[in-house]
C-alpha cells in the first residue's frame, strides 16, 4: 500500500509547484469578475481552483463553472481587496497561475456611519471609513458645499472630520467623497449628522444700543418668546450687561447671552474696570462705565430672560435673570442721580455738602 500513497504525494508536487504556466497578470476594478482558465489536457480528469489564500474557489456558489474548448473556465466576482493575489487552477500533471490586482473604493463601514450623532459643545468626529486601492483623495461638503480645514473644525486620518466644539449649526448632511484620479473613479458616502441638546437652555444673543427708550429693558428678551433662538448648554449660562450714558444723556447698554463660550465666568458679580475694558476692545462698544454678570449653572434654572416670567411655559422655574435685572435698576438710577447732582453743582455753584 506505500507506492501509491507515494505516488499521490509525487503528483501534488508536480501539479502546485513551480512548474506552474505564468499567466498574464490582470488588474481589474473592485465589483468586477475575471475568468479563470486552464486546459484540460487529454486525460486530466480532475481541476481544482485555487483562491490567495489557498481556498477551493468551487466550493462558492457565487463562481461560475463552465467549459469552453476543451478549457476548463471559472467566472470569479471580486468583492473586496482580499480577492487580489495569485490564482490556480490545477488539473492532475499541470498547473496555470493568474496574478489579479485590484483598484477601486468600497465604503466597509457604510450601514453604521450613515446616521451620526454629536454632542453638543464637546468636540465630535464625523466617520467616514474608506478602503481604497490606490491611495485616494478624499472630499467633504456639507449641505452641498465644500468643506475646508479652519479653527472650527478640520480634515483628520484622511477620511474623518473634526468639529472641535459642536453646534446645532453643525448638524446637517455631510458628504464624503473618495477620489481616484488616474482611475476617473469616485464614490461618495452621504451622512446624515444630528447634535444632542444640553440640559440647560439659554437664549444666545449679543447686542448693543444707545437708544434710551429701549436700554432699559433686556435687549436679549426683546420680541415674542417664539422669535427667539434657543441654545442648549451642557453647563452655565452667562448673562453680561453693561451700561454707561453719553454726553446728550442717551444710554449705552450692552447685553451678552450665551453659554460661557465668551467669557470664563463662574458666578454672579460685579464687572470690574478690566472686564469693562475687554468688553470695549471685543465688541467695540463705548461709553460703559458699569456692569453686572449672572451666571445660571445646570440643574439650578431653566433660564431664557429676564422677562420670561409671564411665559406660561416657564411657570415655576428658576430664573437666575429676574433678580439680576432688578439688580442692574437700580444701578441705572443710582447712576442717573450722580450725574443730575454733577451737573447741579457744575452750573449752579451749589455745595451739596
């Protein structure tokens, strides 16, 4: 029973060495099929396809096997970039070998990167995970217009885009392309991008007037409650108002609203002469001489104004504005009687003491 087990052992041998025909290698596109070839030789009863990997290629009901001449021909799909390598095709004394390369993009991650979800105000990473042979260029737009790296956001490992600080602006749809340019092939991901809401929402806005009849009011909370745009902030909401008077006796007031972003206020307070000053230099304002800051923190208000009071939907929230806005009042008064008791004494030479 040795000499044919001996002889089994010579013929595989022969058949997978190197006495294999070479044949011409093929690139071909990722989705693709080629066919596979080898003659049959009279008296080869028996073909084997060999996949890179060393795999039985017959045993997959996707390839096709056929026939043609006297040849024995399989029709073979190429699905991934793992299909690329040497092919086989063995039938008893002989032996054919094929080289397949691969071009092309395909999106492996697609199903679970099509809808995205980033927090708001932390810093979030849009995915777009692309295979591609050769290396590709990769594109981004958002809402249809091309994306670019700037202090906001940028392009990172290629095919990620970072949004250093969330916002609802951010939301959105995000296209990423993969580009082969020696190829003409291009492919694109479309992703659908939502923001999560914070627990505290805060009316942002920013505004300055000098106009007396309306600097008395919260210039934030001005028009109806549903013209009004809500931010969600993940942990303060900081409301800076500061106010000063012009020579004619109009009031300048400045009001800032937002979620800290601006400044790195921690709690209510007084503004001192080098907030004032940083106010002026940022948002070019004149004529302020005095201010006040009140931060709302999470879990403590629900805060939108000042005058939000009377909003039924507010009803029996905490309002961190409404004892500010009391507090700023009487600030505007007590600043009104200095200035009427200055110009008493400049022009009537009276002594108040």
């Amino acid at each position: 029973m040795a000499n044919p087990i001996y002889i089994l052992l010579t013929i595989f041998t022969v058949a997978a060495g190197s006495n294999c025909v070479v044949q011409e290698k093929e690139v071909h596109q990722i989705g693709s099929f080629f066919e596979l070839g080898c003659e049959r030789p009279r008296g080869d009863l028996v073909t084997t396809f060999l996949g890179p990997r060393g795999n039985d290629l017959l045993g997959n009901r996707e390839n096709t096997h056929t026939e043609r001449d006297g040849n024995a021909i399989l029709r073979i799909q190429l699905k991934n970039f793992s299909d690329a390598g040497t092919y086989q095709c063995i039938s008893d004394m002989h032996c054919w070998n094929k080289t397949i390369e691969l071009f092309g993009i395909t999106f492996p991650h697609m199903a679970s990167e099509q809808r995205q979800t980033l927090n708001f105000r932390t810093e979030g990473v849009i995915k777009c995970t692309v295979m591609a042979q050769p290396q590709p260029i990769i594109e981004w737009s958002f809402n249809g217009l091309r994306l670019s790296n700037n202090h906001e956001a940028k392009q990172i490992d290629g095919s990620y885009f970072l949004i250093k600080k969330a916002s609802f602006d951010n939301a959105g749809n995000y296209t990423c392309m993969a580009v082969l340019p020696g190829y003409n092939i291009s492919r694109t991901l479309d992703i659908q991008v939502k923001v999560n809401e914070g627990q505290l929402r805060c009316v942002h806005c920013m505004k300055y007037t000098n106009n007396a009849k309306t600097a008395s009011r919260d210039l934030c909370s001005l028009g109806s409650s549903q013209e009004l745009k809500f931010y969600s902030c993940t942990t303060t909401c900081v409301t800076v108002v500061a106010f000063g008077m012009e020579e004619d006796g109009s009031e300048n007031r400045f009001v800032l609203r937002d979620c800290g972003d601006e400044f790195s206020f921690t709690s209510s307070r007084d503004l001192n002469q080098s907030d004032l000053e940083s106010l002026k230099r940022r948002y070019d304002v004149t004529s302020i001489t005095a201010g006040t800051v009140a931060v709302c923190k999470e879990n403590e208000c629900n805060m939108r104004s000042a005058t939000y009071d009377e909003v039924e939907e507010d009803r029996g929230r905490s309002n961190a504005g409404s004892s500010f806005c009391h507090h700023v009042n009487l600030k505007i008064i007590h600043l009104c009687l200095m200035m009427m008791m200055m110009y008493i004494t400049d022009n009537f030479d009276i002594d108040l003491m």
